[in-house]
C-alpha cells in the first residue's frame, strides 16, 4: 500500500458518504464496548441518551452528525476500529491514552477530518499510507509511540497541513524530498527517531514553516544552505545528529529566528553568526562541535536580544573580551574548551547573568572581586583553570549565589569571612587548591549549605561549633587537610548528613557519643588521624554503606551492634588497637565486600560468621594474633579476590578447598605456623597474580600443577622446609615479573633450564638450598633481572657469561668460578673452564688404570731381558764377568726407570689440573723403556 498514488488511494476507499445520526451513535457505542475504560469517562455514553450530550462528542449545530471526538488522558486502552466509519469526523483527539495496535488505514476515508490527534499513546506498526487521502488535514499528530519503518510520501499530499507532529517514535529512512510540498507547514517535528540520510533541501521552501526541530536522529552531511530562505522561521533545532561542515553563513538572514541549537554534532570551522543580524536570537546553542578559534565581537555586541550562549566542548581559544559587552546574557556557558588569559574585569557588567560556566579552560590569574557585583548570579563554576590568589571578599555579596565550583586551581589564601554572608549558597566546592588558614567561626550563616568538599587545601585548626546550624548539610568532605581537635558535639545536630569524609587530617580524641544520632550517614570515612576510644558512637545509622577508620588509635572490641549494619559493603578498621575476637555478627553483613581489621591485636579464631557473607571480594585479617587453622569454609567464598591472613599465629594444613576460590588474585599466608604439603589444587587458582606462603613450615615438594596460574605475577615460598626439585613447570609462568623466592627451603637437584622462560621476571631468589650442578646458561636471557642470589647451594662450575654483572654474593657459598667470581683455571676453544667433579672422578680412574698396564707391560719386558741376560752368561765357554753380554750400567739405567715409572702410576689423586700432562710423560717414558 505504501506505493499507492494519490487516485488509486481514493478509488480504493470509494464509499458512500450518506449517512445518519444513527449510524454515529451505534459507532460511538460500539468504541465504547471495544475500549477499557477504568476511571469511567465513557459511563454516561447510554442508548437512551443524547449522543450529542456524551462526555467527549461534538455534533454539528444541527445535532445530525458528530463532527469532534476529544477523549484526551482518558486512560483508556483498545482499538479503534470503529471511530473510522464516523466519515463526518473533523477532529479526532485520542491523545495521551493508552490506545495500542496498528494505525487503521480505515482513517484514510474520513475526507471531511482536519485534526488527527493520536500522540503519546502505544500504538505501533507504521504509518499507514492511506492517510494522505485526508486533503482537509491540517493537523497530524502521531509521535510519542511505538510507530517504526519510514514516513510514507503520501503525507505530502495533505497540502493543507500546517502541523506534523511525528517526533519520539522509531521512524528510519529519510524525511521525503516532497515535504517541500507542504507550502502551509507551520511545524515539522520529528525529533528523536533513527531518521538517515541528508537533511533534504527541498524543506527551505517552505516559506510558512516556523518551527523546525529534527533533533537527535542520525543525518549526516551539512546543513543545506537554502535553510536561511526561511523567512518565518523562529524555532531551529538539529542538535544530536551526525552533521558536519560549517555553519552556513546564510543562516543570519533568520531575522525571525529566537531559538537555534545545533550541538552534538560533528560542525567545524569559525561561528560566523552575527546576533546584530540575528536580531531576534535569545537562545544559541553550539556545544559539543569541532568549532574553533576566538569569539567575534560580532557574535554578542551590545545592542543583541541574545539571553543563552552555550559553547561548551569545542575548541575555542583565545580570550572572552568579546563577549563582555553582551548585556542581555543570563546563562553563559563556554566551559570545556582552550579559552585562556585573565577572566575579564569587566564581567562585572553583564549584570543579567544568572549562570556563568567557565571550567575546564587555561584561564590564569586571580579571580576579578567584579564579580561581587553580578547580583543575580546563582551558578557560577570555575573550576579545573589556572586561576590564582584568594577568593575575593566581594563575593559576600552574592546573595543568590546558590553554587560555587572553584575546585582544582591554584587558588590561595584563607576562606574569607565575607563568604558566610551568601546566604543562599547550597553547594561550596573548593578542593584540591592551596587555601589555608582556619574556618571562619561564622560558617553555621550558610544554613542552606547542602554541600560542603575543601579536601586537599592546607586548612589547619578545629572545625568550628557553629556547623552544626548548617541542618542541609548532607556531604561534608574535608579530607587531606591540617585540621586538629576534637569533633565538635554540635556536628551530631546535621541529622540530613549523609557523607562524613575527614580522612588524612590530625583530628584527636574519642568520637561524641552524639555522633550516634546521624541516623541518614551512608559514608564515614575518618581515617588516618588521631581518634581513640571506641567506635561505637559510629555505628548509629543502619544507611551505612562504608565505614572507614583506618590509622587511629581506636581501642576496645569490635561492637556485635555492627551486624545490624545491613547495607554496609566497606568495613575498614586497619591499623589500629582492637582488641578481642572478631564478632560472629559480621556475618550478618550480607553486602559486605571488603573486609580489613588488619594491623590491631585481634586474636582467637577466624569467625564461622564471615562464612555468611557471600559477596567479599577482599578479606585483610594480615598482622593480628589470630590462632587456629585456616577453615575450609573459604573455599565457599566465590567473589574472593584478596585474601591475607598474614603475620598471625594460624597452624596446621593449607585446606585444599581453597582452590576453590576462582576469582583469588592475591593469596597471602605468610608469616603463620602452617605446616603440610601446598596443596596441588593451587593450581586452580588461575585468576591468581600474587602468592606469599614463605615464612611457615610447609614440607614436600612444590606442586607442579602450580604451573597453571599462568597470571602469576609474584611468588614467594621461602623460608620452609620444602622438598625435592624446582619443577620445570615453574618455567611456564611466563607472567612471573616482581619476584620468584624459593630461598631457604631444602630444595636439590639442578636448576631447572626452563626458568629461562620468565623474561620478566625481575627478582630470582633461589639462595639457601642444596641446589646442585652447574647453573644453567639459560638463565642468561633474564635481561629484566634487577636481583639474582644463588648464594648457599652446592653449585659448581663456570658461570654463564651473562649473570657476569651480578655481585660475587648473588654466587657465594658455592663452587663456582668465572666473573664475578675468580677465573676458572685451563682453556678450552680460547675459554678457560673448570671441570665438574664427575669428570674429575673418570680422568683419575683412566689414569690409574692406564698407569696399572704399563707398568705390567714394563715388568714383562724387564724380566724377559734378564732372562735373556742370565742364559747368555751361562752358555759363555770363558766364565768371564764381560761374558755376560749385557752392560752392568745399562741395567743400572733401566731399572731406576722402572722405579720412576712405579711412583708416577702410584699417585692416588692427582692434581686435576695436572693430570693429562702427567699422562703424556707416562707414555713417553713407556717408551723410552720399550726402547
């Protein structure tokens, strides 16, 4: 249907157009039998009636037929079908309903209807085509449903309509190009749907049109130029749409225009608007472009009718000189931008603003006391500048100033006096500046304060009595200061006080007991001071959600009145002189998430309570004197993150159940008296970054399955008894940065060749074992290692070239050589090594065995000569001495050999540095004697 022309629309609904007054009421009953209607506007709608006189039904003068039906807010729900075949209908008003369904396309035959009212309802499906048969209409109102699909240019055929409300639904597509058509258009709404597509030209001829709003859709392109032939136009709204390029210059020839927002969106260049032109402009809205560059003189001169300038989130710079002869301004804001220099003097003189925003800009200086004279003045915000200097004593006269934002400059000075006298201030921001000096007495003036932030200044001295006048108060936050002194009894009268932040000062002194009134604090955070006593006075408000105390010196038992804190998520008491045990009550809390009472004298064993709650991600119990085994009920904890029960006297075994505990990124159980193996299910702590059991007495070896928390970032297992090898595994933590400590242990074997795999790793601790053999060379590629101790193991051998730049102490107690170290003696391929002790062992054993054949071989030899020699003499006829055919001296020779040879092979343990020199003179003198 959505491709019907105009002609084949009216052939398809060609009917009769006769009809009764009969016929209406029967209609109107019929609706009334097809609609809910629960607050009974339709009750005095009765067959023995007047229809003429029913609640919502106007007829012609003559009483024949219905021309109006206005059933608007009526709370009435259905369909309705039978409003249709009322074909003298005029005006349809069934707005702000809770009527659902499709449009009827039967509508299309109502030819007489001039207004079409149907907003705010749930109606849904698209637009149906068949409405562009209605030629009378001038008004059409459909938005603020659940209607969708594209807006059919059918509609352009109603060329009478001077009102098209289609905005708030789901229409996409793109507005038609025949809308141009509509020369009688007044309003064109069609704001907040998902439109696409350029804004069509064909709208600038529409010469009638005064209203134009297509705010938050997704057109793109630029914005047509021909929009400034809209000579009537007083109402120009694209803000939040996807447009780019500049602002066309035409768009001063809107003489008419008094509003013209086109922010959020994509516009770059200069503003090239001039309100001498635009004469009639009251409200210009350009944030949140890509506009830059300084502010014309042209855009606001004196004579301008503009009100609202909003700039806000481009990129302008320079100076604001230009604006400051705009008098008629009332809201200025161009905060988020580069504007820098000097706020100007002459502030002063715009004497109508009621709002000014300049934060998030370079401006530097002091603040001008000018601004004392902006009488009407009720925002004004400054923060995050430059600015410098005190706050002006001309601020006192600001009597409607309801909110001052200086917070994050380079301001100075003590609070002024004279501030007290704003008595309509509620909101006072002043943090991170360098204001000094002490609260004026008289801050109790401001009885309209609700909020009050001074944190990170250099305000010293007690806070004054007199806040407890300011009974709006609900944020009080003064953290990071120097104050000292007690809380003021008087603070225990601010019963609208929601957050209570004085972290980081000297305060001193047990809390009021007053204090236990605040029955609204949801935020307490007094930590890092000097408190003492007890915390009950604290606990009075059952609102709290974080109660913070950490480092003072409160003493005493943690209050069982702490369970009935139902909505607290933070609890912090850390670093401070409790005492006792720690209350079963906690486990009442069951939105606790963070839990510290680390650092106090707590002892006895960890509460069954804590079991209860289900959603702590960090548990801090670390430097208390808590006994007993650790539970396994931890392993229950799901959301566990953080757990440290370091430093305390726990014993027995690491319970397996703890493996459990998915989401644990640091587990820290040093420094307890835990004993056992660690068990394998360690490793299925995979979330796990950091584990810290050194300092106990775990036995056996280190689990292998550690290997698979592969998000270690630290380990520590010193300082226990464990057994066997380093595992390989170890090598696949690939992660491990700050430190592997393996140290004091009873560790043997060699070093795994794998540990070369943790190139981040910084620290390598492996001291103080019965590690064995030589290190490997792998350890080399660990250029991120800052530390390396090796020290007290049984190692041996040269040292790989690359740990040359370590101390002599990362290598001490072992029998190692090379730099640092003493060079090894002996030189192999240009590099001197020491040889092992094994290979020591086997070159002694050939020596000797070598050194036994020998000397068998020589013994042979020398008998047989002798023998030889013997028989000789005894077959010589003479019996003469020369007769015996050997010389007497030779034998002398040869057997002084022999003796020489038997003490080179009788040595035992020949230096090894010596020994394959002393086998090279063992074989030439076997020579020598076989000669």
């Amino acid at each position: 249907m959505g491709s019907l022309n105009k002609y084949q629309l009216m052939l398809f609904f060609l009917v009769a157009t006769c009809g009764d007054a009969s016929d209406d009421s029967r209609l109107l009953l019929q609706l009334k039998s097809e609609v809910t209607d629960p607050r009974g506007v339709l009750s005095g709608w009765a067959s023995d009636t007047d229809f003429c006189s029913w609640n919502g039904v106007r007829c012609s003068d003559t009483k024949a037929r219905v021309l109006a039906l206005n059933l608007s807010s009526s709370g009435l729900s259905g369909s309705l079908s039978s409003v249709a075949g009322i074909l003298s209908l005029e005006s349809l008003d069934l707005s702000s309903n809770s009527f659902a369904g499709k449009i009827p396309a039967e509508l299309g035959k109502l030819k007489h209807l001039r207004e079409l009212l149907l907003y705010s309802n749930s109606f849904y499906g698209s637009i149906p085509p068949e409405l562009g048969l209605l030629e009378e209409l001038r008004v059409l109102r459909i938005g603020d449903n659940k209607l969708l699909g594209e807006i059919p240019a059918s509609i352009s055929n109603c060329s009478k309509l001077e009102i098209l409300g289609l905005a708030s639904c789901r229409f996409t597509g793109v507005i038609p190009r025949l809308f141009g058509n509509l020369k009688q258009l007044r309003i064109l709404q069609a704001s907040d749907n998902l439109l696409e597509g350029e804004i069509p030209s064909t709208l600038g001829e529409i010469q009638d049109l005064q209203t134009l709003n297509l705010a938050r859709n997704l057109f793109h392109g630029s914005i047509p130029s021909n929009l400034g032939s809209l000579s009537s136009l007083q109402y120009l709204n694209l803000l939040g749409n996807r447009l780019t390029g500049g602002i066309p210059f035409e768009l001063n020839r809107l003489s008419l225009l008094r509003v013209l927002d086109l922010s959020q969106n994509g516009l770059s260049g200069r503003i090239n608007l001039s309100t001498a032109k635009l004469r009639s402009l009251e409200y210009l809205v350009l944030s949140n472009n890509l506009l830059e560059g300084e502010i014309s003189m042209d855009l606001c001169p004196e004579a301008s009718s503009l009100q609202s300038l909003f700039l806000a989130g481009n990129n302008f710079s320079g100076s604001i000189d230009s604006l400051m002869n705009c008098t008629s301004l009332m809201f200025l804001d161009l905060s988020n931008n580069s504007f820098g220099g000097q706020i100007p003097s002459k502030v002063g003189n715009l004497h109508n603003l009621v709002d000014l925003f300049l934060q998030n800009n370079s401006f530097v200086g002091s603040v001008p006391p000018q601004i004392g004279n902006l009488a009407n003045l009720e925002m004004l915000s400054l923060f995050h500048n430059g600015l410098s200097g005190a706050i002006p004593a001309e601020f006192g006269k600001l009597q409607r100033l309801a909110l001052l934002y200086l917070y994050e400059n380079n301001m100075s000075g003590s609070i002024p006096e004279e501030l007290t006298n704003c008595s309509s201030l509620e909101d006072l921001d002043l943090f991170g500046n360098h204001f000094s000096g002490r609260l004026p007495d008289s801050f109790g003036k401001l009885n309209k304060l609700v909020l009050l932030h001074l944190r990170q200044n250099d305000i010293f001295g007690p806070l004054p009595a007199s806040l407890g006048n300011c009974s709006n108060l609900k944020l009080l936050a003064m953290g990071d200061n120097k104050l000292s002194g007690p809380l003021p009894r008087t603070l225990s009268l601010l019963y609208e006080l929601n957050m209570l932040s004085l972290y980081n000062n000297s305060l001193q002194g047990s809390i009021p007991n007053e204090l236990s009134f605040l029955k609204n604090l949801t935020i307490i955070n007094i930590s890092h001071n000097r408190f003492e006593g007890s915390i009950l006075p604290l606990l009075g408000s059952t609102s709290l959600t974080l109660l913070d105390l950490t480092n003072n010196s409160f003493s005493g038992v943690v209050p069982s009145r702490i369970g009935q804190l139902g909505s607290l998520t933070r609890l912090r008491l850390g670093h401070n002189l409790l005492s006792g045990v720690i209350p079963p009550e906690i486990g009442e809390l069951k939105e606790l998430n963070f839990l510290e009472l680390s650092f106090n004298k707590l002892s006895g064993e960890l509460s069954v309570g804590i079991s209860n709650n289900k959603k702590l991600t960090h548990v801090l119990l670390n430097q208390n004197l808590l006994s007993g085994k650790i539970p396994s009920w931890f392993g229950n904890l799901a959301s566990l993150g953080e757990l440290d029960l370091s430093f305390n006297n726990l014993h027995g075994n690491l319970p397996e159940e703890l493996g459990k505990c998915s989401s644990l990124i640091k587990l820290s159980l040093h420094g307890n008296n835990l004993s056992g193996s660690i068990p394998g299910e360690i490793g299925h702590l995979t979330s796990l970054n950091v584990l810290s059991l050194q300092k106990n007495n775990f036995s056996g070896s280190v689990p292998p399955s550690i290997k698979h928390c592969t998000n270690l970032f630290e380990l520590r297992l010193s300082e226990n008894s464990l057994t066997g090898s380093i595992p390989q595994e170890l090598g696949q933590l690939t992660d491990l940065q700050e430190m592997l400590d393996l140290s004091n242990n009873l560790l043997s074997g060699r070093i795994p060749f794998s540990l070369g795999n943790l190139l981040k790793l910084e620290r390598l601790n492996l001291s103080s074992n019965r590690l064995q053999g030589e290190i490997p060379p792998s350890l080399a590629r660990l250029t991120s290692l800052l530390q390396l101790n090796l020290s007290s193991n049984l190692l041996q051998g040269p040292l790989p070239r690359g740990l040359s730049n370590f101390s002599a102490s990362s290598f001490q107690g072992n029998n190692l050589c090379g730099a640092p170290l003493d060079s090894c003696i002996g030189a192999t391929s240009g590099q001197q090594k020491r040889l092992p002790n094994d290979a020591v062992v086997a070159i002694v054993a050939s020596i000797v065995f070598i050194s036994a054949v020998v000397c068998l071989v020589l013994f042979y030899i020398m008998l047989k000569l002798w023998y030889n020699m013997k028989a000789a003499s005894i077959s010589n006829s003479d019996g003469e001495k020369e007769g015996l055919g050997w010389d007497y001296w030779d034998k002398m020779r040869l057997l002084e050999r022999f003796r020489m040879f038997s003490t080179i092979s009788s040595v035992s343990s020949p230096d090894k540095e010596n020994s394959s020199s002393s086998l090279c003179i063992l074989q030439v003198k076997a020579k020598e004697g076989a000669k």
